[in-house]
C-alpha cells in the first residue's frame, strides 16, 4: 500500500524519468485507494504547468492487449498442468482408500479363520444375511462406519469404498447412500464354486491364495464385484472392463498381499486376453 511519503517520492522522480508498463499497473491501484494522494497527484500537475515540464510515460491499447494475451497462454499452459494434478491427486486418493480396505479384509480375515467377506452374502443371492449384504457392508465395521447387513442407513458421507473418480450412472453403478462407487472385489479367490450364484454366497480364503502378492483381490469397477475374464469379450460400452479404466488411462489395482499397483489399459486388456489378470 502507497503511504504519502512514497507518493510524494515517486511524484518526485518522475519529473527526471518515465514510468513502465509494470510501475504504473502496480502505482494506479495504490492512487485509487488513496483521496489525498490522488489531491496530491493533482497539485502537483498545477504546479509544474507552468514549471517543470514532467514526462509520463503511458501504456497504450495495444501495450494492453500484449499483457492480456501473454495471460492468456500462461493461463493456456497452466490449466491442464492443473487439471492434471487434480486428476493425479484423486488417483493418489483411491490407491490410499484401496491400502486402507485392504487392511480391512486382513482385520476381518484375522477373526474370520482366514476367510474374506463373502461377495453377496444376503437374501437377494440366496445368502443368509438380509439385504444389503455385500463385501463392503461386512467390512464396515473394520474401517470405522455404523453399518450391518439388514440394514440401510441415512446417505453418509463419502466413504473410503468409493473412487473419487468414479461417476453414478457414468463409469460406476450406484449403490446408493454413498456407501459404494466405483471399488469392486474379485469374484476369482478360491474356493471358486463353479455355480454362479452360489460364488457370490462364498467366503474366500486367503490361506488358498498360493502367490498374494499377484491375486488381484479389489480393484477399480464399474459394479462392486469384478465379474471375470467375460468382461473383456463383450463389446463396449456393455464391457465392464473399461469401466475401471480412469485414472491416468490406468487403473488401480489392490492384491492379496496388501499392495497397491496402478496397471495401464493395455496392460489390464493384455492380462485379461491372457487370463492372467486374476
């Protein structure tokens, strides 16, 4: 902020030199901001009128339109860079959530005798549980949120079982109650019952997983169960498999083992043409 003293100095040299372009962006606001330099200013341009001859040198339109294109491409330049790091930013986002559910189902495998949370272990699969019974609804109590089978709660905040990039209806089927978007558990950890329906009613065990740290167990979805391998054989958009495809052209990927991997497209469409992705 321009205090008089600095305005009577500034006043001062100017009669010996000219002004820039960026003197007079940063000097215009302080004069507007300030009656009695702006009285002074004025005085001052009496009394030199029949004195000193004081040279201002001004900006003109075309000064102008140079600043506000060179914004412009700076803004050009800088906007995806920022929308990059937003996008990077929620990817950073879903892998943390991914490790903490993963936690989760070690919790829950440690007072289980080894066994994951079933699928779908609720009425609408034949299970033994009221609806909702899905993998996430058991796992709530491990990661800190009031919800049980049978029961379905006001909407909640956003919880650790949704993608931040994932979008109802777009790329992920709503769950509801912003409970579960976008996070799906693999239908492929042993014991496999080759039925079916009857999968989704099954517990896993993870003492049957011969290498963790290559079992994919969760993994971005468009459905809270990744289905298997006749994902990749149907065509888009009803192949499910694009669906996990967004993050960085990737997806994030949660094993057996606790760990976390981002796996590009290609090599999620490479794996699941060989049947090597679960």
């Amino acid at each position: 902020m321009w205090s008089d003293k600095s305005w009577r100095r500034m006043i001062k040299s100017s009669a010996k030199r000219n002004f820039t372009l960026i003197e007079l962006l940063v000097a215009v606001p302080g004069v507007a901001r300030h009656p009695q330099s702006r009285m002074q200013a004025k005085n001052f341009a009496r009394s030199t009128s029949s004195g000193r001859r004081v040279i201002f040198s001004i900006f003109t339109l075309i000064e102008l339109l140079v600043v506000i294109a060179i914004i412009a491409i700076l803004a050009s330049l800088l906007l995806p860079a920022l929308a990059h790091t937003k996008e990077m930013s929620k990817q950073i986002t879903c892998a943390s959530q991914q490790k903490q559910i993963l936690v989760g189902f070690s919790m829950y495998a440690q007072d289980y005798n080894n066994f994951y949370p079933a699928l779908t272990d609720d009425s609408s699969w034949g299970g033994s549980n009221p609806w909702p019974g899905q993998w996430f609804v058991l796992l709530c109590p491990y990661m800190g949120y009031q919800w049980t089978p049978g029961v379905r709660p006001a909407k909640l905040t956003t919880t650790v079982f949704v993608c931040p990039s994932a979008v109802a209806g777009v790329n992920a089927d709503d769950m509801g109650n912003n409970i579960q978007l976008g996070i799906g558990m693999s239908r492929n950890i042993p014991p496999v019952d080759p039925d079916y329906v009857k999968q989704y009613r099954v517990y896993p065990n993870s003492v049957l997983v011969t290498s963790p740290s290559t079992k994919l167990l969760i993994a971005d979805a468009k459905r809270y169960s990744l289905e298997g391998y006749w994902e990749f054989s149907q065509p888009p958009p009803v192949c499910y498999a694009l669906y996990r495809i967004r993050h960085s052209n990737g997806a994030e990927i949660g094993y057996c083992d606790g760990h976390v991997d981002w796996v590009s497209k290609n090599e999620i469409a490479a794996r699941g043409a060989s049947q090597t992705l679960y």
